[in-house]
C-alpha cells in the first residue's frame, strides 16, 4: 500500500494543537560576573577560597577574546538497538546537513545528546531549543533547560529526555528540525538545520542523490555523509 501524505488541514491542525505561549516573561537574569571577579571577592576569607575553588576548580581563564566562550561540538543521536550512537561534527560545515537525513525506524525510542565547552566565564541559563517543521509547517517546539557551567579544559555533555520516533502512515516522511544552543542572555551560541526520517520496518528507507540514507537505530546502524563514528574521529514532533 502507497504511503499516504498528510493534507495541509491535518498538517495546521497538528500546528495548532502544538502551538505554544511564547510570550515574553518579565525575567531579567542577573549582572553576570567574571570568573576572575569572582576569584578576587573575598580573597582573604580562606574558607570561602577553599569552597569556590571546589565550585570552580582550579580555572585557567583563557585571555583570547578570539575564542568563543562556549563551543557546541557534536549533536549525537543515541538509541539502544542500534550498535553504537551517531553523531553530527557541529564544527564542521553546518550547510551539508540540510541535505542528509537521520533515517529512523518508526517509533524506535532515542535520545539527544549535545557536547559542548565552556572556554572562559560561567555561563547561565542555558537551553537547547528545537523548532521542528514538516512540509514548512512548524508542528512542534521544545526546550530543554541545560543549566549553568563554568571553563573547563573537559567537554560537557546534556542528554535530553528519551524521545520516541514519529510513528503511522501519516507521520512518514521527513522532518526538518531547526536548533538552537543559547542562555539567559540570549546569546545564540549555535544554530543548526538537521531532518529525521521516520520509516516503516516494512520499506527500504528513501535514497537521495546527494545522501547515501542509512538506517540508523533500526537494528543495522551506518552512516550519512558528514556523521562520523566516535571510534573514528540528532526531540521529535510527537505521534
């Protein structure tokens, strides 16, 4: 039987239903200050050394200005019933994803997972946010609250909720999936276009020709163009 494509209708009834109150809120986060500011305040107080230096660590603030205070390096799709978790080098070039997929089994569970570091000063308030649209239509958006961390020479990792695939006739077919990394000041860390395709168990996932599609946590595993192995060196519009 031939997939069936959701209509515009069922596509803006989906929007509207997961439509959500993005009004303002009058929040304003506080004056953030300097590791180094921190580092001198009550530097006489050894006790008080002693706690932020346990909160802090033992911080080498790096001068350069030329250095991003925070770097997102890797979106990793992880999933227990694929052999190993796939990922997306964000350092890279971002363009190229627009063209690949993430080809999922329908309804296969799976999580998120977001690398990043913190070069210089503390960083509040951080969210991971994703808009997802199908055929153009925004049909979902979440954020996650990642929190607050200060430079480390270590990577961070933030591991969302466990997310299922869409699943049905109707929800076949891709999705395109905008996200943001920012904070409480706004600051637009990085933004990146990815898709997810949902497939059914019983067809052979869609090729392209600029794509060689794999089947990614369908039992097989493999990878796209600009996914690479972590041995070498993608939350979802609900149901």
């Amino acid at each position: 039987m031939a997939e069936q494509e959701p209509t515009a209708e069922q596509l803006a009834q989906i929007a509207a239903e997961n439509e959500e109150d993005e009004h303002s809120v009058n929040y304003k986060p506080p004056a953030q200050k300097s590791i180094q500011e921190i580092q001198e305040l009550d530097k006489d107080d050894e006790s008080l050394r002693k706690y932020k230096e346990a909160l802090l660590g033992r911080v080498a603030v790096s001068a350069d200005p030329n250095v991003p205070n925070v770097v997102v390096t890797r979106l990793t799709l992880v999933c227990s019933t694929a052999p190993g978790p796939l990922e997306l080098d964000l350092t890279g070039d971002l363009e190229s994803f627009k063209k690949q997929s993430f080809v999922l089994k329908e309804g296969v569970e799976y999580r998120i997972k977001i690398s990043f570091r913190v070069n210089r000063e503390i960083v509040s308030g951080m969210k991971y946010i994703q808009h997802t649209y199908r055929k153009g239509v925004k049909i979902d958006k979440t954020d996650y609250m990642v929190g607050s961390y200060g430079p480390r020479a270590e990577e961070y990792e933030f591991l969302t909720p466990m997310e299922e695939a869409p699943k049905g006739m109707l929800a076949r077919g891709s999705y395109s999936i905008k996200s943001r990394f920012t904070d409480d000041d706004r600051t637009d860390h990085l933004s990146w276009e990815w898709n997810l395709h949902p497939s059914s168990p019983q067809t052979q996932p869609p090729r392209w020709s600029s794509v060689v599609a794999a089947s990614a946590c369908a039992g097989g595993g493999g990878l796209l163009p600009g996914l690479v192995s972590p041995s070498v060196s993608s939350k979802s519009p609900p149901s």
